[in-house]
C-alpha cells in the first residue's frame, strides 16, 4: 500500500465551470482517486475554490453582494455541482479559510526570514471614483499604436502590441469607467525567485519520469532572456489574505493583500488542515500528508492542471517551498492537460458558448458526460466536443456495448433459470479464449491508469467490455440451451460474473453505473480483481441477483439536434 496525495487545480470562484475546465483537472484528478483507492492505497482527493483577486469582487459588485457573501454562495454552488459529478474529493476546501490565511502568512514570513522577499515602491495607477488601484488590465484607452478605443492597460487586442497603462491615450477604468485617475508610488513585495533557479533547476532534472509538455514549459521560463524572474506577491485589493509576516505585523504593507497566485496553492495543503478540522482530527493526521518530518516522505504527490497552470506549479510554488526552508512535500507528478475546444470553436464564458457542468447534469446523468470527456480527455494534444461525437459515444460504447451486455444476459438467465446464477455444465475453449484475452486486457489497462495514460485507459476498458458482448454473441447460450441446458447455464454464469467484473473495473469511469450493477448483482465483495479465472468464478450457483434496469439510455437524434442549438450561443 502506498500514500497518494492528489491535488486538482483550484476551480475559480467567479461563475460555473464548462466541460472543458472539468476535463482539465478535476475529473481526471477524480479518475485517478478512485482508481488508487480500489487498488488499495490510502488516498487524500484535495480541492478547493479559488476566492480571492479582482474578478471575485467585480462578480460579487454585479450581483450587489459582499465579496465574502458571494463566494460563500459559489462555493456551495461548485461544492454541490462537483457532487453531483461524483467528485469523490476528501475535502473540497476554500482559499479565503482561516487556515490558508495563516498559513499563506507563514510562508511570507519565512520567505522573508530566509531573505527570498524584497520590497519594491512601484508607480501604479489609481482610480478616485473606484477608490482603488487599477491591475493593468482594468484600465482601458485608446491604443497608441492602432487606434483601437478599448484596448487594455497590459495589451490591445485588436493589434496584439504589450502595453503600459500609462501609454493609453484618454485611459479610464475599465470597473466604473471614470476617468479621474492618478499615477501613485505604492510599495510591494517580490518573491526572489531568481535567488532559488538553481535549485528548482536541480530540482526540476531530477524529475526523470515527468512529461516532455511539463519539464520543456518549466525549463523555458527558467531560462530563456534572463532567467526566472522575481515575482510580485501583493496587491492593493480589499479582498484577499491581508500581508502580514507570520503572525506579526508588516510595516509599510497595510491594507495590502497577498497575490491570488500566491495564496491559491498554499491552499492545497491548508484544504488538507481543514479536511482534518472538519473531521475532528489534530495536526498530525493533515501533517502527516505534507510535512516530511512528520510522515510525508512516503507520500507520493501527484498534481492535476491544465497546462496554463504549469508554471506556477513548477516554479512559483515549488520556490515558495523551498525558500522557507521547511520541510514541506514538493511535487512529485504532474498530470497537465490542454484544451478542449467546443464544436469548431473554444468554450466560452463570457459569451455562454459550449456546454457547462449545471447544463449537463440537467439534461444527463454523470456517467455520460465521465465517460465520454475521459474518454477523450485533451491529452496530447486539444480535443474538440461535438454533440454528435458525444451522442455515438454514448450510444456505442454505453449503451450498445456495455449496457446491452448486462441487460441481455440477466434477462436470459431470468427468462430460462430464474434470479440465481444456475449451476452445472463447464464451459469451453471460447470461455478460456476470453479469459485470457480479459487477463492480458486487464493488466494493461491497469498500467495505463497507473500511468494516468488515460484515453489508452479508457479504449482499453471499451475493449474489455467488447470482448464480453462478443463472447456473448458468439458462445450463443440462448441457440445452445435448447439441445444442451448444462453447457448453457455454465455460460450464463460467466457471463454474470462479468457484470461483477465490469462493474469493478469500470467504477474509476463510471461510478454511478457500477453501483447499480454491483446491487444488482448484490455483491458486497468488490475487491479488484487479481487473476481473471479467480473472479470469474467468485459468483457461485445459486447466487440471487435482481435484473437491472436499462443502464444507460441512447440519446435520439432530436435531442441532439436541439441540444446543438441550445448551447451554440449567448447563455443567459
Ligand atoms: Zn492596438
């Protein structure tokens, strides 16, 4: 048995994720979970919502509530929605919890005890009607170099070119559109992470079994121009982790806050304390999956991200790691993903496009939408949504290949020897054929989920439940019954203990199917299975089992016809 820690990246507090967030991090993440835990390693599933920068409060200021209350109520709205797609998270934390306060100012005060922060007085510009300052990006202006009138303090869309705010032509807010602004000196601090490059290099080649996609991103940034470069870690918001050092003051730095990249994956390890509060448990059960003085040098930690969030995990939060000169669990494997498009375009938020996680679960169950972004998870490269993919998905492998299999055979045994696996009869060298086929198949599949290969994972799992339905057809118990009624319950009874199987086997993918199919099979045993002949045979005669319902229905061409229109554009 080992220790696995697994983190999804944060979710962002401000709005409903799409199809394409879910796939980048927390579903896959999910997959992985549960696969660890059915093979028997004990397994901490951390998550949270991401609460704190601008974009928090200008959601919260539309829906004229307090910042703190809006993220209150999001939170439960993500916390209930990742429910509902059977996240099996141990705990889903938040990023404003007290204990990522402290803890976020624990690693800022040892960060500077250890001289890895320097205070910078910056010019940044200020806006009287806002009573705030302005990030880059929320100031607008004409662009100096196109002309374009709603270009963005950090860059013009409209010709691409990097800007400053103060290069704007009649700049003003972009939050109230005031114009009365002024430039003003305000100071910061800087993660040195350019004092740690050597040693989150060193860190980064010892890292032999990650991916080209993650090393090759890391690598770039710490050395293409010059270097990994210092990093700012606060701002002049309300809403965030106040600055403070330790649990002391920091002059010169109130009514500052901590930088969301900062504070969000300190959230990682502060999600596992409030994991062990909300138990009841002390220090040592969260400390023990993260401080490697007190246990956590056994763990494995593995991350999932898209690859957008690949260099702050390997670079900015490594180095607040390592600069507080604790010993705090680095990662040891980085699952990144790229993009799922949708239907010839990109998910959008802004504009509603593409399918997001309330619409599914309004028109589907879980297991539909699981299997089929699994099943083409953004792995090596983007992968796209169409309804009508997704629609032959479902219907082939969900309902024409394993659910028919169930249905056919419970119903056969019911209709010829009543709920109870029959007894009698031996199989033959078909039976042996799949067995060994089911045997190397397993195997394999296991190594892809071990390896989180997991499209390979899941066209493995297809052919596993194939094999059955092929079986199936071509062992013909229904043809043989009537001249051999032994030899045809001998096959029956295999053919129920592969729902057994398949309902083991598939959990990771598909839980909600599973559990049907493990109730109606009524086994309380699910244990994974060791060698196929073994659990092909752990249903005996006599055995009682309940004909499920359909497992899974196929989507008509209507209503993918009409989910195709629904969620092509504005979304209200
Ligand atoms: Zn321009």
């Amino acid at each position: 048995m080992t220790r696995i820690l697994i983190t999804s990246a944060l979710p962002y507090i401000n709005g409903i994720k799409h199809l394409g967030n879910l796939v980048g991090s927390q579903l896959p993440a999910d997959l992985y979970a549960r696969y660890c835990r059915n093979r028997g390693h004990e397994v901490m599933f951390i998550c949270a919502t991401d609460e704190h920068g601008t974009p928090a409060e200008l959601a919260a200021a539309k829906t004229g509530e307090p910042v703190a209350d809006y993220c209150a109520r999001m939170h439960e709205v993500q916390a209930e929605l990742a429910k509902g797609f059977r996240l099996s998270f141990d705990h889903y934390g938040r990023s404003s919890s007290e204990r990522n306060r402290r803890l976020t100012q624990h690693f800022a005060g040892k960060l500077a005890e250890n001289g890895f922060i320097e205070e910078v007085t910056e010019k940044q510009v200020f806006s009287h009607a806002d009573n705030r300052f302005l990030p880059d990006r929320y100031i607008e202006g004409t662009c100096p170099n196109c002309g374009y009138e709603r270009a963005r303090g950090d860059q013009c869309e409209n010709c691409t070119k990097q800007l400053d705010p103060t290069d704007l032509i009649n700049p003003r807010s972009a939050i109230s559109g005031s114009t009365d602004l002024e430039v003003r000196e305000t100071k910061h601090l800087y993660l040195r992470q350019s004092a740690l490059k050597d040693e989150i290099d060193v860190w980064i080649d010892s890292q032999t079994d990650w991916p080209v996609l993650t090393t090759s991103i890391a690598k770039k940034w710490l050395h293409d121009g010059d270097g990994l470069q210092d990093r700012g870690i606060t701002r002049d918001l309300f809403w965030g982790v106040p600055v403070r050092k330790g649990d002391q003051d920091w002059p010169g730095m109130e009514g500052k806050v901590f930088y969301v990249w900062f504070d969000a994956p300190i959230e990682y390890i502060a999600a596992t304390a409030e994991w062990a509060d909300a138990k009841g448990l002390s220090e040592a059960d969260w400390e023990r999956w993260w401080r490697t003085d007190k246990g956590a040098d056994d763990v494995r930690y593995v991350q999932f991200m898209g690859k957008d969030n690949v260099p702050f995990h390997t670079l900015s939060f490594p180095a607040t790691i390592m600069g507080s000169r604790e010993p705090w669990k680095l990662v040891d494997y980085i699952k990144s993903f790229n993009y799922l498009n949708y239907d010839g375009g990109q998910f959008s938020t802004s504009q509603g496009r593409g399918v997001f996680m309330d619409d599914a679960l309004s028109l589907l169950p879980a297991d539909y939408w699981r299997w089929w972004l699994l099943s083409h998870a953004p792995e090596n490269s983007d992968s796209e949504f169409t309804w009508e993919n997704f629609q032959t998905s479902v219907n082939k492998d969900l309902a024409d290949v394993l659910g028919n299999f169930v249905s056919r055979i419970t119903k056969f045994c019911r209709s010829k020897y009543g709920e109870a696996l029959p007894a009698g009869g031996e199989t033959g060298e078909r039976a042996q054929a799949l067995i060994d086929e089911l045997e190397s198949r397993t195997r394999a599949y296991e190594a892809h989920m071990e390896a989180m290969e997991i499209r390979k994972a899941a066209t493995e799992l297809r052919a596993i439940w194939v094999a059955g339905n092929e079986y199936l057809q071509s062992a013909a118990p229904w043809t043989v019954h009537k001249t051999d009624p032994e030899r045809a319950a001998a096959m029956v009874r295999l053919g129920l203990n592969l729902v057994r199987l398949y309902a083991i086997l598939s959990e990771p993918f598909i839980p909600d199917a599973s559990t049907t199919m493990l109730d109606a099979m009524k086994v309380a045993d699910r244990a994974w299975p060791g060698a196929i002949a073994e659990a092909l045979t752990a249903l005996k005669p006599g055995h009682a089992f309940e004909t499920p319902e359909v497992l899974f229905a196929k989507i008509a061409d209507e209503d993918r016809e009409d989910w195709e229109k629904r969620f092509a554009g504005v979304r209200a």
